[in-house]
C-alpha cells in the first residue's frame, strides 16, 4: 500500500507521494498507471517529495502522465509547498526546492496561498532547447503545412508560445502535439496559446508536455508572460486567466519571476495495484 495526497491548484491536478521518510522508485508503466483518470487515481502530474542534495531543503521529482520526468511544474510546486508542511515533512514556511533542471523559492501562506519565486526565463535557443541561430522575440516555424510565429522560452521546461486572437476557438488539439513534437524542440515542448486582453491580463490555455490541454499550467503561465514582457506587450504584474482560474504573475524583464495563487488538498488514500 502507498500512501498518496491529492491536491489541485485551479484544477491543475497533482498525485502527491512521501519519498522522503521511505524512499520511492517508479518506473514508466506504474506512473502511466497511477495517472490514468479511468483505471488509476488520476492527475496531469505525479509528483514525489525526495530529500535534497546539494543544500536545498527537499527535491521535488516530477513525472508525466505519460510516465517522463519535467523539471518543472508551476502550480505543481506550489501544491508541494503546502504537501511538504501538512505532511509534517517541515515546519519551514520558506523552502528552496531542487529539481531535475532548476531551483526555486517557495513561500508558503495561510488558506492554501503559495508563492513560488522561480529562475529567470531562459530565451537562449541551446539552453531551452530550442534549434535557432540565435535568440530572437519570435520565431518562424512550420506545422501541418501552416506558418506560425512562436514564441520561445525555458521556465525550467521548454515552452512555445503562439499568440491568437480568439482563445475560445483556438486549435489546441490540432497545433498542441503537433507543436509539442516539432523537431525543433528535441525535447519536446509544452504550449501555451495567449490571447492578450490589456498591458495587465492575458488569457492562455496549455497544452502540457506528455499530459495534453489541463485545466491550468503555472509554468506556462510565467512562459507566457515572459514571452510577452520581451516583446513589451505587457507590464510587470500580469494576471493570467486559464481555464481553472487566474494566477498572478510578476516579472520586471530581468531576474527571477513570482507566481502566486491557491492551491487545494482534495482527498488522501491508499494505493494499491492490482
């Protein structure tokens, strides 16, 4: 049997699992299984509690439904802070948290609010990674026989970002994977499609990584705002609505960028496979 806590952060839906006080080794097939919505408990991301090397204060190992590991996880981080300290892990409110690819601050407050204080964006191609001469505001890219203009960022996890006009009607299920498989992302990429209301609010939906459209994405929602801060399209606080609700988001264009938003525990259990 294995313990597990399922939490949320504007319907963006995490498994959450103690690796800390016994140690925890999943393979593919038992992350695929545990993610499924209909034979399994059911999320956008597995996420394990694992202690930290290298001076942070815990490890946060993040997996896809499709059983690959992330670097980052916005909204999924935030919901670790809170795990971490109802779990009886840490009494700490303000952590330093190592992944795969990145570290980060968190701030843990009352009533489920979080904050989590991430790396500057990256806009170098080779370091997202992204094939392009050089770093640029957009770039031109081809899909399914259709020209775009992306956006191209790393918030710790690669991100493409394509501007439209109407949120509502934009083709996530067709560009999604098709864009997150383009070879130009030799990694894959996570996609946010930005409708931009005013210099303050942005509307985005995401298509994640190994996961598909969830409803919320907070790296994707620092991607967006990023990509939009460097085309001086927005100003230093954004609020970016999703489907799931709105984070707020604060980036001066040079530095690290904030994220704050609620997040929620919905249910502890036991797992055990069949």
């Amino acid at each position: 049997m294995l313990p597990f806590t399922k939490m949320h952060s504007l319907g963006n839906d995490f498994v959450m699992l103690d690796g800390v006080r016994t140690p925890l080794e999943l393979n593919e097939a038992q992350v695929r299984q545990m993610s499924d919505r209909h034979r399994g408990i059911g999320c956008d991301q597995l996420i394990v509690a694992q202690p930290a090397t290298d001076g942070a204060d815990f490890f946060m190992r993040i997996f896809n439904t499709d059983g690959s590991e992330s670097g980052q996880c916005g909204n999924g981080a935030r919901c670790f802070g809170r795990f971490l300290i109802e779990q009886g892990l840490t009494e700490q409110r303000e952590l330093e948290i190592q992944t795969m690819s990145t570290r980060f601050r968190l701030g843990v407050g009352d009533h489920g609010q979080v904050s989590v204080n991430l790396a500057p964006p990256i806009f170098e191609p080779g370091e997202i990674p992204f094939d392009a001469p050089a770093a640029a505001v957009d770039y031109p890219v081809t899909v399914a026989g259709e020209s775009l203009r992306i956006g191209a960022v790393s918030i710790g996890n690669p991100h493409a970002v394509l501007m439209v006009e109407d949120i509502d009607n934009a083709p996530v299920d067709q560009l999604g994977p098709a864009l997150e498989r383009h070879p130009d992302f030799p990694q894959r990429t996570n996609v946010g499609f930005v409708q931009i209301q005013s210099r303050h609010s942005l509307r985005l939906r995401v298509w994640e990584r190994g996961v598909g459209e969830t409803l919320a994405c907070g790296s994707g929602a620092c991607a967006a705002v990023a990509v939009c801060r460097a085309r001086q399209q927005v100003e230093e606080v954004v609020e970016v609505s999703l489907p799931g609700g709105t984070l707020a988001i604060s980036w001066p264009g040079v530095g690290g960028m904030r994220m704050s938003g609620p997040t929620a525990r919905v249910f502890d259990g036991q797992w055990s496979a069949a």
